[in-house]
C-alpha cells in the first residue's frame, strides 16, 4: 500500500492515520467507521492550485462533489481556492451550506429537474452546464421568469474510449452524457443555446471518464475540444471557457500505477498550449474538476472482523460490520481495494480471503482474494482510498445505519458526519392513517 507521513504504521503495529491511533479511532467512535485524512485533502488541492497558478493562471478547480459532499469538505477545498462542480439539488445545497460561494458553483447533470434549476439560478451559481434540449427551455423559462441571464456551458461529447470500467467511461459514443461532435449535434446545441433567450453561452465541457491511468485520453480529449473551438470559432461563436472535467487515478491496490495527482494537470496544460498555439486558438479559461484524486486516498474505512466461515478447499470469507451499504464500488463495479488488520498492521500476510459485508445479498463482497495476516473476530480491519465513492453512494440498505465520518490532522479527530440511528432511519416513514397504529 502507498503510505504516506499521515497514513503509516506506529510504533505499537497498528495503523495511523492523520496522526490518530486507528485502534483507539475504533473504540472511540465504533466501527463501521469512515475516516479521512485533513492534511492529505490538503495536500492535493494545494498541489494542483499551485500548478495552475503558475503555468495556466486563467483558470479554476472545481472539486467534484460527487466524489465526497458533507458540509466540512467545502469549507476545506474552498479554503484552498477550488470552487465546487455539483450535480443535483442536494449537493448544490450542501455546497451552498458549506459555505461554498454560488459564483464558484458549476451546476451539473443530464436530467436536472425544474426545481433544481430554479434552484440554481435564484442562488445565482457561476455556470449551469446544459446536457438536453428539454433543458436549454427550461433553464431558459426559468431564467425569464426570473429576469435574469443565466451563463451555461454545454457538455459535449469528443467520443473518446479510455481504458476504465464501462460505467465510468463517459464519452463512448452511446454515452447518456454530453452532444456528439462527431454527429454535429454539439455545433447544433451550442447554436440553439446561442439563440435562447436568458441564456448566454460562455463555453464547453467534456469529461472523458474516471479512475483514467494513461495520458493519452486527456490529450486526445485536448486536441478534439480544441479542433472544436476551432469550428465555433469560424461560426463566430467565442468560447471563454473550457471545462475538460476529472477523471484522474488514484491507487486502490499495488496493481495501480497512476501519475501524481498534479501530473495530469501538467500534461493537460502542455497539449493545451501546444493545441492553441498551433491552431491559434485565444486562451479560454481552463476549468478542471478533480474528485476521486483529491478524496479518495484520504480515506479509509474501519471495520470489526465478525464471522469467519470456511468453505473447504475452496474459500475463506471474513466478513465485517459494513458491507454495500457503506461502499456499493464492488458490486458496481467489481472494484478492488487494498486492506490491513489495522490493529495488526506490521504482521506478514499469509492467507488469502475474501472480505465480506452484512448484507443479504451474494455479491455483497467488499474485497475478493485478498492476503491478510490470519485474522480473528474482533480484529479490526481497514479498507484503503475509501474517501471517495463510498460515503456520497451509501444507502441504507437493509436499514443498516450509515457510517459517521471522523476527519482526523495532527492527531485530533471530529465527525463531520454524525452517526444515524435507527430513530434516524425510520425518522422519514410514515403510516397513512387508513392503516391504523401499528402495533
Ligand atoms: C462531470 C464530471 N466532472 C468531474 C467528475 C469527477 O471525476 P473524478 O472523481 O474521476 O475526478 C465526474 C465524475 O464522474 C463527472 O461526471
């Protein structure tokens, strides 16, 4: 695993994170338990912000709140300068509460409804970023009713096949996202946006797909959005702002090798320039929009080893006290992840077994195949590069409470998302009368 000065094993053998005993993480706040590393959240935005700044200083990082959205994650990457992207009602205003300012807000999605865009525009976010026709009315309608001219970017969609999972690919030509380039009907979008009332049209947006390890994707995406500009450009349509979206890797296992967070940003910027240059191109404002690369290594999740059942010659599950309501990535996705028994973490790992979660599903696997020094119930196990996709996808199924997330610097430690109780959990439901009390 990649350990780092905020994530390492201490001098009793157990995992540290942020300077905090995992074992004493566990018996303070219980398990399951999400915990995410301040400094490490830091690190990263500090990292890209200070590339930008001096290589492409007409630009803005918006961290993808999909990845990762509770109140204190704004106030933290605001705190390092990024603005915020976000793609629904809830997350706009978990955002707004968090104290991001609505001029750095990019509202995203391909289905958003009349509320939200309401929503959107009274709170005056910078840049709705349209993905429909129905969507281009609505906005429109709503910014009239309003009386006001609301700034949009178009998603497009350069057909670009990176090397990921299928349902993190977004620009294969059937994608849901985004206008196709390639079949005009980008060119012919972007037109109508032009000549919508209330709407004025300040630029494009493309992201390629998620967790990409290559180059290649990034500056194939900068070549074919730049050749693009080019096209608007001879229709006389200006393009201020180029949005080229996230999609940068991180290391779930030692199987992965992707780049340094800021180095994606740096091959970006190098096509950019030389795409600009060579085709004459006036600098539009770069917008980038990290998630999984700013969060997802600052986390990991706790767990307590529960039962252990042996299938003879065949397959030895430990299984924990979370399961896919707390991290759904396997069975979307068959994700891997790396793990260690936290309060064992200096042991030598010696047999192979597979981590299963609590839930009453067969494909509720956390980790399949995975060496692990030989573990008891009782120990405590912990997941590594959870802090991204897992919280923001966690349900509460099988009416299990979802986790508390603790953020943890120098030692100290806070929720910053409190724990739910079973009050909590049924908090919502409701009996209609004609049913009567239940019993
Ligand atoms: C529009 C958009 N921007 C940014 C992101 C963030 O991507 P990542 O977390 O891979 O950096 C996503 C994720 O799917 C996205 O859909």
């Amino acid at each position: 695993m990649k350990y780092r000065d905020t994530l390492k094993i201490n001098e009793q053998g157990h995992l540290a994170i942020g300077g905090a005993d995992c074992v004493a993480l566990a018996e303070k706040y219980g398990t399951p338990l999400y915990v995410m590393d301040e400094e490490h959240i830091r690190t990263v935005c500090r990292g890209y912000k200070k590339l930008l700044d001096t290589r492409y200083a007409n630009s803005r990082i918006l961290y993808a709140s999909k990845a990762f959205a509770a109140l204190a994650v704004y106030g933290i990457v605001h705190s390092e300068g990024l603005g915020a992207d976000v793609v629904s009602g809830g997350e706009l205003y978990t955002a707004l509460k968090g104290g991001m300012p609505a001029e750095e807000i990019y509202f995203h999605g391909n289905n958003k409804s009349r509320d939200e865009l309401e929503f959107a525009v009274k709170e005056n976010v910078h840049a709705v970023v349209v993905d429909s026709y129905y969507e281009i009315e609505t906005l429109s309608e709503i910014a009239s009713k309003l009386g006001k001219t609301q700034k949009a970017l178009v998603r497009v969609n350069p057909g670009i096949d990176a090397h990921t999972h299928r349902f993190i690919q977004t620009t294969r030509t059937d994608s849901k996202f985004g206008f196709s380039i390639a079949d005009g009907s980008a060119l012919a979008t972007i037109k109508k946006v032009c000549a919508t009332k209330n709407l004025r049209f300040i630029g494009l947006h493309c992201h390629i797909g998620s967790q990409i390890f290559e180059q290649k994707p990034f500056e194939l995406a900068v070549e074919k959005m730049t050749d693009f500009i080019s096209a608007l450009n001879k229709e006389n349509i200006s393009v201020e702002e180029l949005d080229l979206g996230g999609g940068y890797g991180v290391t779930y296992t030692d199987d992965d090798k992707p780049l340094e967070p800021h180095q994606y940003v740096s091959i970006i910027i190098d096509k950019l320039d030389e795409c600009l240059k060579h085709k004459k191109i006036a600098p539009p404002k770069l917008i980038l929009e990290p998630g999984r690369s700013i969060v997802g290594e600052a986390g990991i999740t706790l767990y307590t080893v529960g039962a252990i059942k042996e299938i003879k010659d065949m397959k030895k599950y430990i299984a924990v006290d979370g399961g896919m309501f707390e991290n759904p990535r396997f069975a979307l996705y068959q994700s891997k992840y790396a793990a260690v028994l936290a309060n064992r973490a200096a042991e030598k790992a010696t047999e192979k077994v597979t981590v299963a979660g609590k839930c009453c599903e067969s494909g509720d696997i956390l980790i399949e195949d995975i060496m692990l020094p030989k573990a008891k119930s009782g120990d405590l196990l912990a997941v590594f590069t959870t802090g991204a996709y897992n919280y923001s996808m966690a349900s509460n199924y099988n009416r299990n409470p979802v986790p508390p997330v603790v953020l943890v610097n120098n030692g100290e430690s806070d929720y910053i998302v409190k724990p739910q109780s079973y009050e909590d959990i049924i908090s919502r439901d409701a009996i209609p009368p004609r049913l009567g009390a239940n019993k």
